[in-house]
C-alpha cells in the first residue's frame, strides 16, 4: 500500500464566485469548504468526509456525493473516479438481537 502525503498547497487559497453554494444539504457544507479541504490536503471523497462531515447525513452522500467528487477532481486536475467513492458504513443506532435472530426465541420453545 503506497504511503499518502499530504501536503498544503504552496499558492494562496482563491475565492470563486459560486464558493457559496452548498453542496452537501444534510450537512450544510459549501463548494468553499470542499475547496478548502482540497488545499489544505485531503485528496480522496473519503477524507473530505472525515473532515467535513459531507455524506454522513441523513441521506449518506446519495444526493451529494457526485458533486463532491466533481469538486474534488476538478481542484486535483484529475478525473472523479480517481477520488474513490464514499465508505458505506453500517447504522449506529440500537437495534433489538431479535431482528437478526429469525425468530429464535420462537424455535427455543418448540
């Protein structure tokens, strides 16, 4: 596995006008702050979601996660297949055992 190096962009950041457009609606993040993650390092959709929060809302990057890809490809100069796709995790929320049991209280008292 090749080491990743990140590094801050040697040029200054630059505004653009449509920098405040949100992107991600879950999570309230704008175009500039994909933008700023860029420079300030991150170059996969995966990182930018660890330091954004981008796709870990309610809708899990379904409606979001093209643009950031899109955003991210074009600050590197690269494609948007080459920044991955997000992470799918599993839910955090409780859920009850029986619901991956089957029914097994059910078969104990046969």
């Amino acid at each position: 596995m090749a080491k990743l190096v990140r590094t801050k962009k040697e040029f200054p950041f630059e505004e653009k006008a449509d920098d405040d457009m949100i992107i991600c609606r879950c999570e309230e993040i704008t175009r500039r702050e994909i933008r700023r993650a860029v420079y300030d390092g991150m170059s996969t959709i995966n990182e930018v979601k660890r330091y954004l929060r981008s796709g870990m809302g309610l809708c899990q990057g379904q409606t979001c996660q093209r643009l950031v890809q899109g955003i991210i490809a074009s600050e590197l100069g690269s494609k948007p297949s080459d920044v991955g796709m997000i992470q799918g995790r599993s839910p955090v929320r409780p859920v009850e055992i029986q619901t991956f049991s089957n029914n097994i209280l059910d078969v104990q008292e046969v």
